[in-house]
C-alpha cells in the first residue's frame, strides 16, 4: 500500500520541479543591447501623468500549487494476540505489549456453574473474543473466558465444569 503512496508523491515533486523551471524570464543573448531612451520630463505647465495602470496597482496572485500534504496515516489497529493457555496477568502484559488496552479487558468465566473470584491473575484462559488475529479497535471490548485449571478449559458438561450441576443430567 505504500508504493502508490511513494509514486504519487515523487511524481507530484518531479511536475512541481519542471513546472518551476519554466516559470522564469528569458533572455535573448543574441539580440544586441541596446539602451533604450529615457523619457523627457513632461513640461511643467501640464500636471504629470500617472504612470499606466499596470506599472503600480498590478497585484500579484500567487498561483495554486499542489501541496504535498503528508498526514500521518494513523496507525492500524493492532490485532489480537493468542492468549490461549496463558494466565490472566500474561495475558494483560502481552494486550499492552500488542497496543491494546487493558482498560477494555472483560475477564468471564469459561462454566457456567463456575464464579470468577476479584483475585484472578493466576486463572488461564480458555477462549477470547474476538478471535486471535482479528484486529482491535478502540471501541473492542476484549472478553476471555477464565478456568482456575488448564485443564478446565476441556471440560464441559453442557457449558458446566461439575456434571452434577448441569440441569440436563439424569442420574
């Protein structure tokens, strides 16, 4: 993407170049110089003449020229790391390594039947929304879904960590 960028921008400098060049006077070194005659004073009866029009109130408009406006591009948005199997507080440090900010980080848990307690640092994570590899704007929520056990994420009785909880069992 950055190529078209770069071509547009040398082609703009090369027509401002050429168009400077071609701006100026010319001489012809070729003609003799030759003096030209000074005009006579007028006679003092008559009150002088004002000089023409365009000697004194020409003004001078510049011309429109093309800007290269070079706006920053503002950055893309990062993209989500994979958090899968790493602790809630890795996964805080990699979120602010990749540009995403923690403030949006939503922790959940991974059971239905399971509460995610305020001390959660040491807890892993099982999924994340969005996805790894999608990016994150600044308005995304991120949301991962937390086991006290790695091997909890594996586990589910119809979205329950305890089969005796979930309510679809017959015993």
């Amino acid at each position: 993407m950055r190529t078209p960028h770069r071509l547009a921008l040398t082609a703009l400098v090369a027509v401002l170049a050429l168009a400077g060049c071609s701006g100026g006077a010319r001489t012809d070194d070729s003609a003799p110089a030759t003096a030209s005659p000074s005009p006579s004073p007028p006679p003092a009866s008559q009150p002088p003449s004002p000089p023409p029009p365009s000697a004194t109130t020409e003004t001078l408009t510049p011309t429109p020229t093309a800007t290269s406006s070079t706006t920053p591009t503002p950055p893309p948005d990062p993209v989500m790391p994979a958090l899968h199997s790493r602790t809630y507080e890795q996964a805080r440090a990699e979120l602010a390594r990749a540009g995403v900010s923690t403030a949006r980080l939503k922790p959940g848990a991974q059971h239905k039947d399971v509460t995610v307690p305020r001390d959660h640092d040491g807890w892993y994570i099982c999924d994340t929304s969005p996805r790894p590899g999608a990016p994150v704007t600044a308005a995304t929520t991120v949301t991962v879904r937390l086991a006290r056990d790695f091997s909890d994420c594996t586990t589910s009785f119809n979205g329950y960590l305890h089969q005796e909880n979930d309510p679809a069992r017959t015993p």
